[in-house]
C-alpha cells in the first residue's frame, strides 16, 4: 500500500491556507474497512488520506485539502463526501 | 430582500466575463466568488490567448497583469534519459502578441475588478451552496442559512459546479477528468531568458508526452513566466486509480529527466497547487439551461485538457449575457426563453470547438492514452534509430522506414485480426520500395 507522505509536507509548506474548524471531508470509515485497492491514499496529490493501523481506519488531514476534488470520483465506495469548503476558507493560491 | 435581474456564481474568467456583459446591457448583477479573491482557488496550465479578452477590453494590454509574451511554443517527447523536441519561434507574435503567459490568481483578480468597475456587485467569501426554487424553478441561490434572489442564475462555478449539479444539468464522466498537478519554481528572470533561448520579456510553453505518465495515458507542461517556471503534470484520474499511481510521485521522476532538470537547477519552490480538468467538454448543449439557470465555463464544460479554458470560458460567458438580455426582452426567463442560448452558441464556433475536442477525447480516452507506451517508444524508434540505420553505410539497402512506421504507429491501433495480414502487406509494399529504390539508384549512376 502506497504510504509516501514525506514529500508532500515540504509542498504543502508552500502553500496558503485559511483553515476552517468546520470540516469539508466527510469519511464514512466503515465502508473502507471493505476496500483493499484504497485510491484515495495514492491519488490525492496532497496525500492526505492515510492508513491508521492502529485505529484500522483511514486517517485524513481536511486541512491541507489542495481542493481538486479528486477523491469525490475516485472512491467507489461512496465513503468520501467532499464539498467546497465555507466561503473564504480553504486554500488560497497566490501563484496560481 | 430585493430580487436581482442576474446572481452569477463564480468569479473565474467566464464569471466575470459574463457579468461584464450583463453589465453592458443595464442588467442588475451579483458576482459571487467562494475564495478570498477571485482567481484563489483557481490554477493555470497553459497560455492565455487574448483574442476573446481583447473583445472585451480592448486597452487590455495597458492593464492586465500578463506576464511574458508566449512566443515560443513547442511540444516534445520523453522516455527514460531521452527526450525529442520541437519548437515553435514566432517574431510576427512576439512583436504583435495575442498569447500570453499569467497567473490566474492575479489575472482573475484584476478580470473581477473590471466586473465591478461596470457598476457588479462583486462579493468574495461566499460559497453557494444550494439552489432556491419555487414549483421547481429556480429562483435563487442559497448561501448558508440566507438566500439570494434573482431572474436568472449563471453557473460559472467549475467542474465540480454546485449550480450544474443542483439544477440537474450535471453528468459526471468520471473517464474524462484528469488531474493535474503543478509546481511554480523561483528562477530569476534572465536565468529564465538564458536556458530557455528567449528575448526579453518572451515567454515559452511547451507541452510534452511520454515519460514518466505514459503508463497511465498522462502529459505535461512546462511554460515560463517573468520570474518563475512552472512544470505541470496530468493525468486521467481512471488510470490513476487502475495503476494505483501517485501522480506527486511521478512529479519528482518528472523533475529528475535530464530535459526538465536543466531547466530547474538551482529554482527554488514557490507553490504547489492541483485541480481537476474535464476532458473533452460536455457535448450537449440542451444541458447548459434549464428554467432559470445558464451555465459557463467549466461548468457547461467549456474546457478540455487539449483546449484552454480560458477564451472559450470567456466567450460562453459573454454569450450566456446575450442570452439573459434576449429573455429579458421577452420577460421570461424559463427553459424555453433561455434557450437562446443554444442558438446564439452557434454563432460562435464553440459547438465546433466541444465537437473536436469530443472527438479527440474519444480518441484519447478509447485508445491513444492506452497505448501510450509504445507510441512514445514508436516516436523515438522511428526518429532515432531509423537515422542510426539509414547512416549505416555496410547496409547496401535504404532503411525499411515503412515497416518502421507501421510497427511503431499504426499496428497498435489496428484490430487483431488485421494486424497479420496488414503487416504481411507492408512487408511486401517495402519489399517493392526497396527494389524500385535499388532499381532506381542502379539507372541513375
């Protein structure tokens, strides 16, 4: 299974964002439990989902969300819901 | 609370665009943007062509914040440690420019405060969430618990549209979206105009194949901007989740070829960003109205990876504009008023323009992206390692490049059935070149 993280943090630096204490990502974390492939953990470019084993669940970070929504299609599962985050909140490209 | 003739939502270039227009003609206009500033949640891949831009301001050139004139275009192929290039100067361009390279976050910034110096209403931080409807039309958005009433609401909201999808104008193809992901490096800009061979204040742009996303049917982009460079990497989101591929992963393989480290030596990481791109448009326009609402941009999928986005976003905002102006003269604004829309949209060439890239889409999404590889590698064969043989002076014969080419570029696309007799057809047609060459060469000396 897919763990590189390491990589992402030093871009996520980089970046700006307006963090909300209200979260955009919803997981229903039992329907995950069923699923071995995990696209979610690979795909996002900010590698925010990861794999909890301790907890047997899958762990995300809202707060460093790029918000490409790639994770919304890429689930089959249906266990990711992603919205915007609330106005103003979220990331906020200066180079973009 | 007071009912607006136009509530457009997203203040991206169509956005914005769109308002302009409604603006124009007398129309009473909310733009409403979700991030801090219009152009915060938005990312660029590509050059901006001004043609559309310059439509509608003319003096564009004195005021928008573009930053290098692009040129010099190219595209070029990579595989492990090789790459191939083609390139693209253009004097007449860079004296007389139309295409350039900007941020959008600057650029969408300053477009949405053109909005609102033609009299807009230009509100940030407010992210729509719902639509209003009344016996199933709509009426309004909703933003939270308050509500915003309108005559017409315009969905310039992006692929993931909360307009489109509420009114139940959306179908996702999932197959067609692709993910990019970019990185803007610091580079001072006469290093930039030093490694890229360009003249001052010249920008380039060039778009690649192969390495290290032609397992998974992805491309890339480098372009320059005053002073920075930013490298881009796609790929469709469905061959991503079938590879299990980290596109972030492939961005450091990315930066290790030697075509595209050259360039990066010594730059400094400025931002990383990523969006999702529909791939070859949404085809049906009957989709882009419903009672009471038009969508733009993104939203009517008026962008592709192999299109920008911006001038038709642009365009399809202005149109959209034409279109509430023309319903308001009847004094309706139902499915059937706003259907106008459609015909004026072909009096532009973006139904073509969806049409194409549909196609090319199709194209790319049934077969090309899936045999990306070899394609890549048949490039490379064709051009190198046919020179390497047909400079083989041991070798009285010319070099068979028709089996070359057949091999490398066309088998692949060929049904199974066909392959062996085409094949067998080629190697007898090269047999008889190569005879009539012979031949031929036998008379002349």
């Amino acid at each position: 299974m897919y763990t590189g993280k390491a990589d992402a943090d030093e871009k996520l630096a980089k970046v700006k964002f307006e963090i909300d204490k209200e979260a955009h990502i919803t997981i229903e974390k039992a329907r995950c439990l069923a699923c071995r492939e995990k696209p979610c953990i690979p795909a996002c470019p900010a590698g925010n989902y990861t794999w909890n084993d301790e907890k047997n669940e899958l762990g995300y970070n809202y707060e460093g969300c790029l918000e490409c929504g790639t994770c919304r299609f890429i689930c089959d599962r249906e266990a990711i819901s992603w919205s915007f985050p609330r106005g103003g909140f979220g990331v906020v490209y200066r180079w973009g | 609370m007071d009912k607006v003739g136009c509530i457009v939502v997203g203040a991206g270039p169509a956005g914005a665009a769109c308002a302009i227009g409604l603006a124009r003609k007398g129309i009473e206009t909310v733009l409403v943007e979700r991030g801090q500033y219009a152009g915060a949640k938005n990312v660029a891949s590509f050059i901006l062509f001004a043609d559309i831009l310059e439509r509608i301001i003319p003096n564009y050139r004195d005021e928008a914040p573009l930053e290098r004139i692009a040129s010099d275009t190219g595209f070029f192929a990579l595989r492990d440690g090789d790459f191939m290039e083609f390139r693209a100067k253009s004097t007449n361009y860079y004296e007389k420019p139309t295409m350039y390279t900007a941020y959008r976050s600057e650029f969408d910034r300053w477009f949405a405060g053109k909005a609102q110096e033609e009299g807009v209403e230009f509100v940030n931080g407010m992210l729509v969430t719902g639509l209003l409807k009344e016996n199933g039309r709509v009426v309004g958005v909703k933003v939270g618990d308050d509500e915003l009433l309108a005559n017409v609401v315009i969905g310039a909201d992006g692929l993931h549209s909360v307009v489109a999808r509420e009114s139940g104008l959306y179908t996702d193809d999932t197959s067609r979206y692709m993910l990019g992901i970019k990185e803007v490096h610091d580079l001072p800009s006469e290093e930039i105009e030093s490694r890229f061979q360009l003249r001052k204040g010249e920008g380039c742009i060039r778009d690649g194949w192969g390495y290290p996303v032609s397992d998974i049917g992805g491309l890339s982009t480098i372009y320059t901007l005053n002073d920075s460079i930013t490298i881009v990497l796609f790929a469709p989101i469905d061959t991503m989740k079938e590879h299990g591929v980290s596109l972030r992963d492939r961005l450091e393989d990315y930066k290790a070829h030697p075509y595209i480290k050259k360039y990066l030596e010594g730059a400094k990481l400025r931002e990383y960003e990523a969006h999702l791109i529909p791939e070859g448009g949404r085809l049906k326009l009957d989709q882009m109205y419903t009672d009471g609402v038009l969508l733009c941009g993104e939203a009517g999928g008026f962008n592709s990876s192999m299109w920008v986005g911006v001038p038709p976003g642009m365009l399809s905002g202005l149109t959209a504009a034409e279109a509430v102006a023309r319903a308001k003269k009847r004094g309706r604004y139902d499915a059937e008023a706003l259907s106008v829309y459609k015909e004026l949209l072909f009096e532009t060439n973006l139904p073509r323009m969806l049409f194409n890239a549909r196609k090319f889409s199709d194209w790319f999404v049934t077969s090309a992206r899936r045999n990306m590889e070899g394609f890549t590698e048949g490039m490379f064969d064709t051009f190198i390692e046919y020179v390497m043989e047909e400079v083989n002076f041991t070798d009285p014969k010319p070099a068979p490049l028709m089996q070359h080419a057949y091999e490398n570029l066309v088998e692949p696309y060929l049904p199974k059935f066909l392959r062996k007799p085409a094949a067998l057809l080629v190697k007898l047609l090269e047999k008889a070149e190569t005879w009539n060459k012979m031949r031929k060469i036998r008379g002349a000396v």
